[in-house]
C-alpha cells in the first residue's frame, strides 16, 4: 500500500503555503509512489511536522528551521522509494 504524507502546519504562523508547495513538489517528483499529501492545521502554535503515515520525517522546532526541498526529496526517497533517482537534487 502507498503511504500517506501528512504536513501539520500552523495556520497562523502562515505557513499554509510553505506546506502547499511542499505538497505540490512531493506529488510531482513522487506521483507514482504516494497514495497522497495530507495538509493538516495544527492547533498547537509553531508547528510544522512531515510524517510518512505515522512516521515523523521532519519537525521544525528540531531542526531549527525549515528543510531545503532537495534535503526533503531524500528524506522521502529513502523511505517510499530507496532506488528512484532524484535527478540533480541527489546527493553527490
């Protein structure tokens, strides 16, 4: 079964569209390996958590800071897709 990614954003930080254009490059460069990207407001101020079904990927508060698309393209990668070549944003 195809997994689920789920962006719990916060609403009023105002990072919706932070969360619609990460959904739109994960659906773009994983259109065959997703069954979808959840985008889910959270209740709790600051946050912004990416999760593979259950599976927490990234949360802002411990990383410092937002991820680089290419950065969030791997993390993805190495769990739905180990062997999908991400073209120019592979890690050399």
């Amino acid at each position: 079964m195809k997994p689920v990614i789920t962006i719990e954003y916060c609403p009023k930080c105002g990072w919706m569209l932070r969360s619609a254009y990460f959904a739109q490059e994960l659906l773009s460069t994983f259109s065959d390996d997703l069954k979808g990207v959840l985008l889910q407001p959270s209740e709790q101020s600051g946050t912004f958590q990416i999760k593979i079904d259950d599976k927490l990927i990234f949360d802002r508060v411990i990383a410092g800071g937002f991820p680089e698309i290419k950065e969030l393209k791997q993390r993805v990668r190495d769990i739905v897709n180990p062997e999908k070549s991400l073209g120019h944003s592979d890690r050399k």
